[in-house]
C-alpha cells in the first residue's frame, strides 16, 4: 500500500484523481500485481514494473529519465538511472518516498 500511495502523491498533480486512480489500476493489471503481492513483497520485479508503468504513463518518467518539475526536494532523484525499467520505477518510488516532506506531498494530491 505504500507503493500506491507514493506513486499517488507523486503523480496525482498531474492528473485527477479518477484518472490516477484507473492508471493505478490498468498498471496493476497488466503487471499481474494484487493487494497480497503489492503489501508483502514490494520488491518483487513485478510491483517494481507497476511503478515504472505509472510514472511512465503519467510522464513523471520519460524516455527512461525522471522528470519532475517544481519539487524542491525531488532533486536528487532527477538523475536516477537504470538500464532495467523496473528497477527505474523502484528506484524513482524509493527515492521520492526517501526526500518529499508532507508539504510536498499535499502539493502533488
């Protein structure tokens, strides 16, 4: 659950929440991703794949690079790499769940 929520803040600016919430669910599905599997194993390759297929379908990844705008403290995740698209999506999810304050947070609800 707080992969989904992550993925939440940081794409809900974007997007309205209906339109959020049927990527969260599109992904899961074509991830092959349930609740079992989303809460006890996150790092399983496929909850790693659903991260990278929301932010991609929500351009918070682009042509494999991260691109966020306005987020102060989102910097440090701007320059994840990953040749592997899924770990990106992992790496993107830990890092933002790592460095977003609350204020940031409320910002991209």
């Amino acid at each position: 659950m707080k992969l989904t929520l992550v993925i939440l803040l940081a794409i809900g600016h974007l997007t309205s929440s209906n339109d959020v919430q049927t990527i969260v669910v599109e992904c899961a599905k074509k991830e092959g991703v349930s609740d079992d599997l989303l809460r006890n194993h996150p790092t399983d390759m496929r909850v790693k794949c659903l991260a990278y297929c929301q932010y991609e379908r929500t351009k918070v990844i682009v042509n494999n690079r991260v691109s966020i705008q306005g987020i102060p403290n989102a910097k440090p995740c701007l320059g994840l790499r990953d040749t592997n698209k899924c770990e990106l999506g992992y790496k993107l999810k830990e890092c933002l769940s790592k460095y977003l304050t609350g204020r940031e947070r409320e910002e991209l609800v």
